[in-house]
C-alpha cells in the first residue's frame, strides 16, 4: 500500500507537470483523502486508441497511481477488466451517482452519415451515446484530433460523416485537446484542473486550452535558430538534414499547426517528438492541416518573424531600367537632330521686312 | 480710353488685401522650442542586443504587414523603412566594431515635413509626436522630398491606389491614448530604447555620458542636430557611421521660413508689386489707345 | 511674302500627318493615365521612397511651366516696359504659356497620390501658410485662370469674326469688359509667376544639405526667377521661329532678336549671380572634374556661349544662329532646373532612379497635347500676324 508521503509526493508531481505548485498540490490531497476523486467516463468512438495508449505511457503521475489515487475512472472499454452488460451497468450507474459532476471524456470521431450507424456499442450509435452521457456530464473534453475536429476518420472523402464531438453536442462547452496521439500532459492538466478547481483552463477560439495550444510549433521548436538563418535540410539523410537543420523546405507544418509538442515530448523521453527525431511536422492537431495537406507541401509562415540577418545601415534600392535610359537618350538625340535639321531651313524663309510698324487694332 | 473703374481697383485691392491677411496671420517664428509635454525616445546603441523583437512588437501594434519580399518570402525581412515597417534594426560593422541602430521617425522639434505639408496633414499634434492624417493628405510626397532622414514612406504598390498612405512611426499614439507605452519600449528586453518625457531623457542621457564617458561618443544625438529631435540616440560609434546624418543647428524649415519670410514678410512685397504693375500698365494702355494702338 | 499687321489665324487643315502623330503620343499617355489611376502609381512609375519626385514634378512642372514662361516675361516687356516691338510674338507667348501651365498642372493632378484631397485647396483656413508647395500650387492654379484671361482677346476676336451668331454676339458683349479689366489681369499674370516661379526654386530650401551644395543655396529663388525669364524668352524664340517654318511664313526677326539680346542680358545676370554665390558660399575651389562639376560646366556653357554670342546679334543675323542660340540657352535652363530638383537631389547613397518608359509616356503624352493646342489654337484664331502674298489686298 502506498504511505501518505508518497501519495503527497505523487500530487505534488502531478501539479508540477501541469505547472501548478504546492498549494495546488495540497489541494489535491485533500481532495482525494476527503474521498472526492473526480469520477471519469471515457467514451470511445471512431479512434484507433492511440490516445489511450498515449495515456497509459505517462510517467508522472503514472496511469496507475492516476486511476487509483487521483480519479475514479469508472467507464473506459479498453481498461475495464468487465465487458458486455457489466460494463453498460457501470456507466449507467456512474452517470446517475456523478449526475452533473463526472467528466466525460471523448475518444474519436463521430459519424453521422445515415443516422450513425457506423459506429453502434450496444445496440445505441455512437451519437446518442454522446449525447446521452454528456447531457448530466461536469466537463466535457475531446480527447486526440479525431473528437476535436474529425482527424483521420473525417479525410478526405469521408465516407461515414465523422464529426467532432463539438458539433454533436451544439451549445455545450468541449474542451478540446487535438493530436494524434493528444500529449497525454495536456489531457492530465486539464483534468486535474478541474478535478481541484472546478474551473476549466482558458481555451483559444477552438476551444484548446491556451497553456498548449496557444502557440504555434514554429514559435517554440529547438530548430528555429536553423529557420532563421536560412540552414534548412532539402531532402532526407542530407548533410543538412544530419546536422539537424530546419525542416521546412521538406514540409515542416510547424508554421501553421499549433501545439506544445517540442516543450512536452512524447513517452517521457527526451526528443521523442517528430522534429526531434528528424520528421517534420504534419500538423496532427490543426483541422486543415494534419491528413488533408500533402506531408512534403510547404506552408506559408503565418506571422513571418525578422531572420538572424540585419540589413546593413545603407542598402541599395531602386532600379534604372536600362530600356529606359536608352529610350531617354533616343528622345533627346532625336530632338536634337530635328532642332539642328528645322534650324538649318530657317535660312530659307522670308524674313520680316515692314521695319518698326506696330500691328494695327 | 481705357478707364481703370472703381469697381474693379476696388475689387483688386480685397483680392490682395484677403491673402495678405491671410498670410501674416501665420507669422513664423525663427527657431521653434520642443513643446513643454515633448515625449520621445532614447536609443543606447551600446545596450541594444539586435533582438529585433521592437520590429515585430510595432508591426503587431500598428497592424502592419510582414514584408516578405525576398528569395522565400519566409520573413519579415525589410531593408529598411518602408510602407510595411515603422522601425527597424540596422547592423553597422566594419572590422571588428559593430553596432547595432534601431531607424524610425524622429519625431523633430521643428520638423521639415510639417513645414513641407501643403495641406497640414502631418503636424505636431500631443506630446510633439508628429503625425499624418490622411484627411488632408493629397499624397504629393513633399515631405519625402524634406525629410533629412529620409522617414516618410509612401504606399506605391497596388495595394496603396485606392488610399495610398504616408507611413511611419507615430509613437504609437494609439496606446498611448490608452496609458500604455509605445509597443517598441514595452518589449525591449535590455532597455535599449525607454520612453519618457523629453527632458527627462535628456538627462538620462547626459548622465550615461558621464558615467561611463570612454564608451560613448560624447553628444547626444537629436539634441539639437536640425533644430532637435525628440527620438534622442546614445552610441559608442560616430553617428554618421549609423546613417544618422550630420545636421547643422538649425532645420531646414527655420532656413525657409527664413528666406520666404524675407520675400513675403506681411504678403507686402506681392501686393506691391501688383499695385505698381496696375498703375503702369493702365497708364500704358492708356496712352497705347490714345495714340490709336492696342494690343 | 510680307507679313500683314492684323493678326489672323493661320487657317490650313487640323488633321494633318503631324497632328496625326502627336495625337497618338497623347492617346498613349492618356492610356497610361488610366492604367496609374486603376493601378496606382507603383505600378507605372519607378519612383521610390528616396526619390519620391521624378519625372513629373521636376519636368512636366518645374521645367515646362518655365518654358512656358514665355508669356509672363514677354509680359513684362511689352505691358511694363512698354516694347510695343514685341507685340508681335506676344500672343504666341501667352498662348504657349497657357497651354504649357494647363498640362503641366495635368500632370500635377496624374503625379499626386490622393488627388481626391485636392479640393481642400480652396479654403485658406487649410492651409499650411509655411509650405512653399502651398504657395506653388494655389499661385499655379490661380494663374491658370488669368492666363486663359489673357487668351480671352485672341480667343473672343477669333469668336467674333465666326459665321456662328452666338459667338459673335459672345464677344460683343464680353469684349469692352475684357478690355477694362485687361491691365489688373496683366498684373496679375506678372505677380503670380513672379511668385511661383521663384518659390518653385524655394521649394528645394527645405531638402537641406539633400541638395548638392552646387545647387543648394538661399538665392534658389532669385536664380529660379532669372531661369524661367531667360528659359521663357528662349521658348518664344524657338516657337515663331518654329511657328515661321512649319506655315511658311516671314520670320519675326526684328521682335526675336531684340528678345534675344534681353535674354542674353538676362543670361549674365543669372551667371554672376550663380559664380558669385558659389564664390561666397566657399563653393568654388570645390569645382574640379567630378560628376557634379561637370554637370556645373554643362550648365554654364549651355547658357553662358550662347549669351556671348548673342551681343553682336542685329537683325541681320541668321535666323539659324538665332534658333541654336535659344535651343542652346534653353537647354541650359532646363538643366539648371532639372539639377536642382532632380539630379543633384541627393536622398542617400542607396537610393536611384531613373524614369521609366511609362512615367516619359506621361509626360512626353501631355506635351503633345499641349503642341497640338497650340497648333489648332493658331490655326483657328488671330494669334500670328496675317501674310500676305505679292498682289494679294489686306
């Protein structure tokens, strides 16, 4: 069994890996020995589970600690050891216990093509399963980009109609955490914010919590320095590419994708992210971006930033047209020559010969 | 005969009496002092790391667009001053000494480009901040032409036909309407360019001089270069080396005022001139028609 | 041949192959006109920040309208000094400067970027009273109106001999007013461009030590004054002698070389007063084999020979020398002007410029139109003295 201390030292990581400090860690204790671990329903849909898995590798607070300590996890098909009618029980009875407090969390994409029928868990479509547990739900938070805005599910010709769990659910606030995987981190802060707080974190247009999504992976990535100074790799295993330069040129969606991913790597291990290990970004989490623009299609840079170069105190500008220096030259030498020429048939005229008599009225 | 009627000797001399008027009514001073609320900037060129986060702070303050022109198009990258960008950093180096400088409006004492401005679009408004409106602005790009440090830039790609505009620093008086600084100021990460009342940075200055003198050069820029400048420099480099001309004492406009002023002290000379001019002609014509001619 | 003393037009065809030609070339800047006005001026032009006046205001305006000067400086000689010799160029020389200044202004209104602004011009509680392009703009404007004023006599007479009635009747009732109030418009037309045409030089005081000290000087306006006289006389030389040769008829060579002489005189005034400015000013030992003092020595021999030469002119002199003499002096002119406002403006050592072929097209476009005003305009009203032919009545 776990002792105290090691319980308040778990809390204590877990606030600090969503950057909130002691007092918000004391919180949690208190929360947790007063019984009240936030009961969380996980409703999977059209997902390939990644997001799950994703969870499961996190290290601080490690998935145990976080379903035994720190929530109640009380509906997700892939963890739960039951099935079938036991598992359909649970979540009736987690939803009737929690009614207006639970955080339901959504996996997955949504179809919506002919009534939704291609995604039905116990004789119910995945619509009205959704809208079912998140009409009593607390908070309510899509998880990965399939929920958030369709992912691979809605690609290009998207066959089954797969939505965002936001637009099943008009008029209710969805917090949305994109990626493929979501970084875990994002997930946990955001639940553990509101399991303490009752509060969700400030989100950005799109509902995403700005604490993560709030700039773009070209506005925090190691590699920038390359960008600036114009050093990129223009194909894979060059000498550019080996020595870590900017991927840009070969596709980096980093310009337009925003993400935390070059702050919070994935597993836990250091540069596992796919810059880090030499991919460029394709924009996993931005809808318009991740699996609908070409891997190796450039981007144009939203918010252009100055390079690591400096025009220097005089630099030349202006352009002479040479055709036009020419077409000058021919116009005032042709003048000239017509002046000269006009100037020696003056001779020929009669001149004024009526002396100094004024012009009459 | 020709008849010089009262009517129109009468009509003559309103004509002229009108824009006399007119014109002493503006009567021009000789040298012109800063206002007494005169708010500018102090730039130290030794304190300036080349960040460039001024640049992108203004063009975000002011809405500007990045200028992408260049072999990628992937920066914001100016050669200078121009219709996208109110301030810039320039690098100087030759040898081993190099210096950053960081280029936008002066904001002058008694700026050339107001004396220029037929139509009184830009003028010295609050705090001295000279600045443009576009009301009144017919886009003859005279304060191009007097401006000595070349700041006034004008919108001559497509995009400008339908509103043109003269575009540059203004100090953004926009935030400072709200209480806020200038954009440039407030994200400084050195402190390199500091806002502050006139005076104030005067004294600033003059104290960094005499606190460290072997790093500065000895003056301060724009205290009375062109008649002054409210934009003030510090730098350890000549300042011509940093593309901050070298300018008598006195502006531009004070020299035409004076020469104009002589020419047209009181609108007299002009007015003169038409009542001698009549005079003559009608006594020629006169004489012209008695003598049976007439042009 | 002789030349009558009643003015007539000169009559003969419009349409002719030379019409025909500057027709085109007007047609052409129209076309680029519109082109600037759907595209903006950055599109034809390749002007820039450094050098914001190119083409347009130093040529079509600073160099033209004096060239155009013609009729102020003629003015001067023959309304104030009372040369009634000069009578008979004199129409030609307000006819020139009327059209010249019209265009000129033309191209003013194509060269300013938010031409729809213009009209705050007519409230003097707008003005900028320290701004010499104020008083360049509002002088130009208002002298617009009396030098077509001062075409009203030919244009009325010409009115007034019409088959048609209501012309007639037109310059019956306009003719005696015209005639009273013709010596407050003719002095007008001599202080307006007393004023502009030296504040045209003013203009550039206010660049400073932009301008090359060779051409930067607080006499600007006295030389500028000097120029147009000298650059206005040359005009009107070139113009009858041109206007002879084109029609076939006698020269005005008693008129034109005694115009010559003033010019001539006018000439030195305008070298002392250059020499000695730079003299006082420290410029001189500055002078050697650069660019600028070349340019300095293109000027004052372009204006300087000509003069010399023409002191020993009488009415016997050749009409050839007389047309080379003025061509050459008025070359000289437009060079000083065209330096001060252009070439020896000096924005910065990264700046240049050079017009581009559509920013020429403009003005070459309006100058066209302006020869072909004066064309039409001779040919249809009293503006030239009559000929008549051996055996032909009055």
């Amino acid at each position: 069994m776990q002792s105290r201390r090691d319980f308040v030292r778990l809390c204590t990581m877990a606030a600090a890996a969503i950057g909130l400090g002691p007092a918000a860690a004391e919180q949690f204790v208190q929360a947790a020995e007063k019984g009240r671990k936030p009961s969380v329903l996980w409703l999977q849909f059209q997902e390939c589970t990644g997001c799950t898995e994703s969870l499961l590798r996190t290290s601080h607070p490690a998935i145990d600690d976080l379903i035994l300590d720190l929530i109640s996890l009380d509906y997700h098909e892939t963890l739960f050891a039951a099935a079938g009618h036991q598992a359909e029980a649970a979540l009736k009875s987690a939803m009737r216990d929690n009614a207006g407090k639970y955080i339901c969390i959504v996996e997955g994409a949504i179809p919506t093509k002919e009534n939704g029928i291609y995604c039905m868990i116990g004789g119910r479509t995945a619509i009205e399963i959704v809208n079912d547990v998140a009409a009593h739900a607390g908070a309510i938070i899509a998880i990965g980009s399939c929920a958030s805005w369709g992912g691979v599910p809605s690609a290009d010709p998207n066959p089954t109609g797969a939505s965002p769990a936001h637009d099943i659910l008009k008029g209710k606030t969805v917090v949305n955490i994109p990626g493929c995987p979501a970084n875990p981190y994002n997930l946990l802060g955001t639940v553990l914010q509101y399991a303490t707080y009752g509060t969700l974190p400030a989100l950005d247009a799109e509902g995403r919590p700005k604490f993560a999504y709030g700039q773009t992976v070209h506005e925090h990535c190691p590699r920038r320095a390359h960008f600036d100074a114009g050093r990129f790799a223009e194909k894979y295993g060059d000498e550019a590419h080996r020595n870590g330069y900017c991927l840009y040129k070969i596709g980096c969606k980093g310009p337009v994708t925003y993400a935390n991913c070059s702050v919070q790597h994935f597993g836990d291990v250091d540069g596992a992210w796919p810059i880090g290990i030499g991919h460029p970004c394709f924009g996993c989490t931005e809808k318009g971006v991740g699996f609908t623009i070409p891997m190796h299609q450039t981007v144009d840079i939203i918010r252009p930033t100055g390079p690591s170069t400096y025009p220097p105190i005089v630099q030349p500008q202006g352009t002479v047209s040479p055709i036009a220096t020419g077409v000058a030259g021919l116009i005032v030498g042709g003048l000239a020559g017509a002046g000269y020429m006009a100037s020696k048939k003056l001779n020929t005229l009669p001149t004024d010969a009526s002396g100094t008599e004024k012009p009459e009225v | 005969m020709v008849r010089i009627s009262r009517r129109t000797a009468i009509k003559s001399a309103l004509f002229g009496g009108a824009v006399a008027v007119g014109a002493t009514t503006a009567s021009a001073t000789e040298s012109v002092e800063p206002p007494a609320d005169a708010r500018g900037l102090l730039y130290d060129a030794t304190l300036c790391i080349g960040c460039k986060a001024c640049v992108t702070a203004c063009k975000d303050a002011n809405g500007l667009p990045a200028d992408t022109a260049g072999p990628h198009g992937l920066w914001d990258r100016p050669d200078d001053l121009n219709a996208k960008t109110k301030n810039i950093i320039k690098l100087y180096r030759s040898g081993d000494t190099t210096s950053f400088v960081k280029r936008q409006c002066m904001h002058c004492v008694d700026p050339a480009c107001v004396g220029a401005c037929m139509m009184g679009a830009l003028k010295k408004r609050e705090y001295g901040i000279v600045s443009w409106d576009g009301s009144k602005c017919v886009g003859c790009r005279y304060c191009q032409i007097a401006c000595p440090y070349n700041i006034p830039k004008f919108e001559w790609e497509m995009a400008g036909f339908y509103n043109p505009k003269i575009v540059k620093c203004e100090l953004c008086r926009h935030r400072l309407a709200e209480g806020r600084d200038p954009a440039c100021t407030e994200v400084c990460p050195r402190h390199a360019v500091i806002y502050g009342t006139r005076e104030e940075l005067l004294k600033e200055a003059h104290r960094r001089i005499a606190a460290n003198p072997t790093l500065y050069q000895p003056n301060v820029y724009g205290e009375h270069d062109g008649g002054g400048t409210q934009v003030l420099y510090l730098s350890h480099v000549p300042f011509d080396k940093l593309g901050l001309p070298a300018l008598g004492g006195e502006s531009a406009a004070a020299t035409t005022r004076k020469v104009q002023g002589t020419i047209y002290k009181g609108f007299v000379a002009p007015v003169a001139l038409y009542g001698v001019l009549a005079t003559i002609i009608s006594r020629n014509q006169r004489r012209a028609g008695e003598e049976g001619e007439r042009s | 041949m002789s030349r009558s003393e009643t003015l007539e037009p000169v009559g003969g065809p419009l349409w002719t192959r030379p019409m025909q030609v500057l027709t085109a070339l007007f047609l052409a800047g129209i076309a680029v006109t519109l082109y600037r006005f759907v595209m903006g001026i950055g599109a034809i032009a390749n002007l820039n920040d450094g050098y914001a006046w190119g083409a347009w205001k130093p040529i079509s305006v600073i160099v033209f309208t004096s060239m155009a000067s013609g009729g102020y400086a003629t003015a001067l000689l023959l309304y104030v000094f009372n040369r009634r010799k000069y009578a008979a160029v004199s129409r030609t020389a307000i006819l020139t400067s009327a059209l010249g200044y019209t265009t000129g202004v033309i191209v003013l209104g194509i060269d300013i970027g938010r031409p729809w602004n213009f009209w705050r011009i007519v409230n003097p509680g707008w003005w900028n009273f320290h701004s010499v392009l104020l008083e360049v703009a509002v002088c130009i404007s208002t002298y617009i109106i009396f030098l077509w004023l001062e075409m009203a006599h030919p244009l009325l007479e010409g009115a007034g001999q019409s088959g048609q009635w209501s012309f007639r009747e037109l310059a019956r009732r306009l003719t005696p007013a015209l005639d009273s109030a013709y010596p407050f418009i003719v002095a007008m037309a001599i202080v307006l461009p007393t004023m502009h045409q030296s504040s045209l030089g003013s203009l550039f005081l206010l660049a400073g030590v932009r301008v090359h000290p060779f051409w930067q000087t607080p006499l600007v306006p006295l030389l500028f004054l000097f120029s147009c006289y000298v650059m206005g006389y040359a005009f009107v030389v070139l113009t009858s002698l041109l206007s002879s040769l084109a029609w076939r008829r006698p020269l005005e060579m008693e008129a034109l070389t005694s115009l010559s002489r003033v010019m001539s005189s006018i000439v030195a005034a305008f070298v002392l007063v250059r020499l000695g400015d730079l003299a006082w000013r420290g410029q001189l030992t500055r002078l050697s084999v650069d660019g600028w003092s070349l340019l300095f020595y293109a000027e004052l021999l372009l204006l300087a020979v000509p003069a010399v030469l023409s002191f020993g002119l009488d009415r016997h002199a050749s009409p050839q020398k007389l047309f080379l003499l003025a061509a050459s002096t008025l070359l000289g002119g437009s060079l000083y002007r065209l330096d001060t406002s252009l070439v020896a403006f000096m924005p910065g050592a990264q700046w240049r410029y050079f017009p581009s072929v559509l920013e020429m097209l403009v003005t070459i476009g309006f100058a066209a139109l302006a020869v072909m005003g004066y064309i039409a305009i001779v040919k249809r009203f009293p503006i030239l003295p009559g000929v008549r032919h051996a055996g032909a009545h009055a």
